[in-house]
C-alpha cells in the first residue's frame, strides 16, 4: 500500500534481493504485486531488461498466477474464501454485505480505487471461517460486525499496518495430541543423528519405521530419499511443500505455526542423508502471515550451527533453506508443477519421468515431501521407528493429523493413529445428525452414514487431511457444485481432457441443480467423468470427476429428486432456453412457455 515509493527503485530493490536471477522471476513479481497492488507496464519492461527475459513469457507467469495482476487492483484487495465450509458459515452473505457497505461489485475494483472485491478458493482457516484475504493478510471468524468495522477502516484509509490485531488472529486450534505433537525434540537432535549414525543408519531406520508421505500419494519415503541420494549429481535440493491448497486442510497452517523448529530439523535431516546443499520452503500465499516468524526461526537455526556452512561442526555438511512463496494456484501443490513454479515459471506440471528424484529444481536430484512427514523424519530419527510405529496399523504406520471442519461443536487440528474409524471422530470433534463426510477435499471421497465404521488409512479412506462435515440440513449438492466450480477454476489448461472436461461436468452439474437435467445428464457426466479420470495428464484432472461421480454413486437419491425426468430427453431444455426471453418481455403465460421443454 504504499504508494510514495517508485516502481522503479522497488523492481531495482527486488531485482537486487533475488540476485537479478531469472529463477525467482515469480519472487520479484510477488513483491512488486504486494507493493502496488498489481504489476504494472514499467514494472515488466524492467524485469524483462534487467533478467533479459521477453515480455510475453513475464506477462505468461503474471496471467498464470491468481495473485497476481497486471490491472490496479483496489488499495485493499479484499478476497472471500470461498471454501464449502466458508459458504455454510455465512461467507457468501458477508460478501454480499461487504459489497453493500462499501459499494463495490463483487469481481471489480471500486471506481474511486480504493477497493476491489472477489472471492478464492479455500484460504486454509476452515476451522475459524468465514475467512478473507485482505491484500493477502488472512482475516478471520468474520461476523457481520466485524464486516461493519472492515469497512469503516477502510473508508477511513487506516493502513493495514494499523487495523486492530484481533482481526488477523489465527488460532492454533489442536484439539487432539498424539504421538508426533506430545513427544519432544530436542533442537538439533536428529541433525545430529545423521551425524553422529550416518545417512544409511537414518535410512533403514525410517524403512523400518514404514513412514509414507503425508502429502496425498502416501509414497515411502526412505525410498523417494535413497532414489534421490542414489542420483549422481554435484547439488541436490530438499524442496517442502507447504501449498496445503486442497479445500478444507489447514494442518500444515498449524504445524508451520507452531512446529516450524521440526520442519526445519526434518529438511537439515534429509539433506544430511541425500547430501543436499540447497532447501526450499513452498509457502502458499494465503500463509504469507506466518512468512517473518519463519525467517526468523531459519536465522535462530543459523545462528545455532544447524544451518549454514559445516552443521553442527561436520566438514562440508552444508545446508541452507530459502522460502519461496506461491501466488494463489492450487496446482502448484503438485511436486512437478512446485519446482516449476520454484523456478519463477507457470506451475504447470512436468510430463514423467524424470521423477523429481532424479531432476528436479534446475535439475537437481529433488527430494519433495509434505510438511507433516518431514517433522515425522525428524521425530522417527530420534526417537526410532519402534516408537513410530507403536501406533497406526500394518500398512499405515504412525499416525495422521487431520483438519477437521464444518458441521461440527469442536473444529481444528487432530492426530489420530492410523486406523481410526470415521465414527469415533465424529463423536470427539461433537458432530451430530451427520449426513456425510468428505474425506481428502473434493478429490476425495464423500462418506455416507452406512460407512462410517471405516478407517483413516492408506488401505481405506487415504487423506492427506481434510475431512469436511455435513449435517441431515445441508445440501449436498452445494458442495458437489463447489468442488466442481473449484476444479474448473484450478485447471492449469495444459491438457484438454481436464480443461474442456471439467467446464463440461460444471455446465452438466448446474443443470441438475437447478432442475432442469433428465437421466441423459447423469448419464453424460458418468462418461465425460470417466473420460477426464483416465486421459489427465496429473493428479488435478485425473481425480476432478470425484465429487461428481462419487456422490452419484454414495447419494443417488440427492440426483434423482432433481431429475425432471427419469426417461429420455433431449440435453437441450428450449423451455429454460427461452427463460432470458421471458424476462425481457415480462411474459410468463402459457403461450410463452413451450410444452415438455425439450427438443
Ligand atoms: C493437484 C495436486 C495438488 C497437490 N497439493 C499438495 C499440497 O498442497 N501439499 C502436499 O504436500 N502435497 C500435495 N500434492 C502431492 C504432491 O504432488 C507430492 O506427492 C507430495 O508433496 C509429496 O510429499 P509426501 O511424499 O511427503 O507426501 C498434490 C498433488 C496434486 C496432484
Ligand atoms: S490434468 Fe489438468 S491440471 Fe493436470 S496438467 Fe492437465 S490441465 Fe493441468
């Protein structure tokens, strides 16, 4: 917001901080966003000079990134999470008041520039929504109130800097401790068992211990390090992914929060044991208010000899961690699509092999692991796997922190064993009346009431952590259409099966909600489903159907009472069709209506 500073010497400043290197293209274009609140004309014809870079492939980056703009957005940027969980706590009627209040549409930018409207996906504050962004600062637990006072500080142009603290507070909200969060670590101490026992020591031992990862795809992780450390090269990178963008999870918000020490323990560790020079924290945007204490915690850690030149005395045991931060694109939580996006570029997903194991950043043999099974390293590093898998099952060792939002007396951060059923979470998180739960965000699974005797686990209901609830009030159908607007927006457009065909499903899907699909439709979304499901090229497309097909397979019923008719009929409803017509001449009799409604 501040606006007496000049592009120029702002660019020159980010150029200069980043090292003029075209690699951290995305970094200086967020900081100029952040300055002005878009990236304007002059701000691009210096980039491009000054990294000898063409301008199409900068205003590429920009118009890849949600966050970033290349149009003055308003001096407060105001973005509404619109997360399903959001929704049902009263966002969309906050928005709407904030627009009233302020006089602003939502979508645009206040003609006075003081303020622009619109909405994000989920902003990672399930547990304590409705939440925003306000240039790029999280609000949370907004209340009509609380809207009230949003606007007048911003009628009366307070500084950000100056709006009053409670505002922006994120609570930490762990309901339930288990054996990662109750047990020590002592700071340094599986640093120095890479140390004092040697990689191959750390590496069967967390063979032994069984640990996958705890980002989504449950891959092993003494594995993924071995094929890494096995990879000739002169450099290798250990990357976190802190994207956390699928819906409805905030555990890695919590764990950055408050175990950001075991983070850091859990990637000095890796890079020890696959001999990496170089690390890299990917902080989503949305957590940007977590960035200072992280720099801080990074230089405490310097100045302690656990990061640096020679950790803990070792010769040539060297180790750094930069953080990087996203610009609002969930794709990027995709390993390959992270390392582009690491590299300043689009974050469109590699095409595979090479794994990122073998070549990742600029590269590198690249080792990317979520921020819950780094700290889950660490602590098995230490305390041995013994101890690790004294809880969880066969398959699914240890145990799983997990998000748990919406319908529900106690929402937050648990960890449970592995193992746990779906019944005995809803019964400690308070929730009653329940009419389904969706495990793993929209490209998981929704769980009707006769499943809720299974289990959180790789070989059940396997989760990187969101489990959203909805109660016998809600409808379902909402949260299919959210998920499915979701996918639409979070394309990256590399390939047509998930571009076109998420567009299709959403365009089916609205005409269920609003009454006027027959049969055909369910049947056209099963095939166009199966279509994007097997010819994606990622993870993104190739689970983008779930919502759709599985609540049509679990909640047939929410279908069926939309039908207009369980017989044929045409796709094309003429009657609906001629709806707009009916409005603009203001008629609505018999003879403006057309029998049957199809053609
Ligand atoms: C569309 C998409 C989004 C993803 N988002 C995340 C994310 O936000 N955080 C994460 O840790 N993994 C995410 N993943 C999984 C990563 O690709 C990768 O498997 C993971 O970071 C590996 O770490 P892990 O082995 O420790 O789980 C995503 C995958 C896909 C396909
Ligand atoms: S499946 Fe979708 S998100 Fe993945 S590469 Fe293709 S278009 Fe992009």
């Amino acid at each position: 917001m501040t606006h007496h500073v000049s592009v120029k010497d702002v660019t020159a400043d980010l150029l200069r901080q980043w090292e003029h290197d075209p690699y951290n293209l995305l970094q200086i274009l967020i900081g100029v966003q952040q300055t002005f609140q878009h990236i304007s004309t002059t701000a691009v014809d210096l980039i491009a000079d000054k990294l000898s870079l063409p301008r199409a492939s900068i205003e590429g980056v920009i118009g890849f990134y949600s966050f970033l703009h290349v149009q003055q957005r308003g001096l407060y940027d105001l973005l509404m999470s619109d997360n399903i969980v959001d929704q049902m706590s009263g966002s969309r009627e906050l928005a709407g008041l904030l627009a009233r209040r302020l006089d602003v549409k939502s979508g645009t930018t206040r003609a006075d520039g003081a303020v622009s409207l619109g909405y994000t996906s989920c902003t990672g504050m399930g547990d304590q929504g409705p939440a925003a962004l306000v240039n790029n600062r999280a609000l949370t637990s907004l209340t009509p109130q609380r809207i009230e006072q949003i606007a007048e500080l911003i009628e009366e142009r307070v500084p950000l800097g100056e709006w009053p603290q409670e505002l922006f507070a994120v609570s930490g909200n762990i309901q339930r401790r288990d054996l990662l969060l109750e047990s020590d670590l002592l700071q340094g101490a599986a640093i120095d068992a890479v140390v004092s026992r040697g990689a191959e020591q750390i590496l069967s031992e967390l063979e032994e211990s069984g640990l996958r990862g705890r980002g989504g795809a449950g891959f092993r992780t003494a594995l993924k390090w071995r094929f890494c450390r096995d990879a000739a090269a002169d450099e290798r990178v250990v990357v976190c992914n802190a994207d956390e963008g699928e819906p409805g999870t905030f555990k890695d918000r919590v764990l950055l929060q408050a175990y950001a020490d075991r983070l850091f323990e859990g990637m000095a560790l890796c890079a020890g044991v696959i001999g990496a020079s170089r690390g890299f924290l990917y902080l989503r945007a949305e957590y940007f208010y977590l960035l200072e204490d992280l720099q801080q915690e990074l230089q405490r850690r310097r100045d302690a000899n656990l990061l640096g030149e020679d950790i803990l005395g070792q010769a040539g045991f060297d180790f750094d961690i930069e953080i990087h931060l996203g610009a609002g694109a969930y794709i990027c939580g995709e390993e390959s699509a992270l390392i582009e996006s690491l590299e300043g570029k689009r974050g469109i997903p590699r095409i595979r092999p090479p794994f990122p194991v073998t070549e990742g950043y600029r590269g590198r043999p690249t080792v990317v692991n979520n921020v819950e099974t780094l700290i889950a390293a660490a602590m098995i590093a230490v305390h041995g796997a013994e101890w690790f898998c004294s809880r969880g099952t066969d398959d699914s060792a240890g145990t799983k922190l997990l998000s748990i939002s919406g319908d529900c007396a106690r929402p937050g951060v648990y960890e449970y064993p592995y193992g746990v059923s779906i019944e005995a979470i809803l019964r400690d998180c308070g929730a009653r009346d329940v009419q389904a739960v969706q495990v793993a965000g929209p490209a998981g699974q929704c769980v009707p009431p006769s499943e809720f005797h299974r289990a959180i686990a790789f070989e059940d209901l396997s989760t990187g952590g969101s489990m959203m609830i909805f109660n016998q009030q809600r409808n379902l159908l909402n949260a299919v259409e959210n998920f499915a607007d979701f996918f639409v927006h979070e394309s990256c457009g590399l390939c047509t099966p998930c571009r076109v065909g998420t567009t299709l499903l959403q365009k089916r899907l609205r005409k269920v909600v609003s009454g006027h699909a027959t049969s055909e439709d369910l049947a056209m979304m099963r095939t166009i489903g199966s279509v994007v499901r097997e010819s994606s090229h990622c993870g993104l497309g190739m689970t983008a159907a779930n919502p759709i097909l599985g609540s049509m397979e679990k909640f047939p019923g929410v279908y069926s009472e939309k039908l207009k008719s369980t017989g044929f009929e045409p796709a094309f409803d003429l009657d609906a069709a001629l709806d707009e017509a009916r409005k603009i001449t203001g008629r609505d009799d018999a003879g403006a209506h057309i029998e049957g409604g199809g053609v």
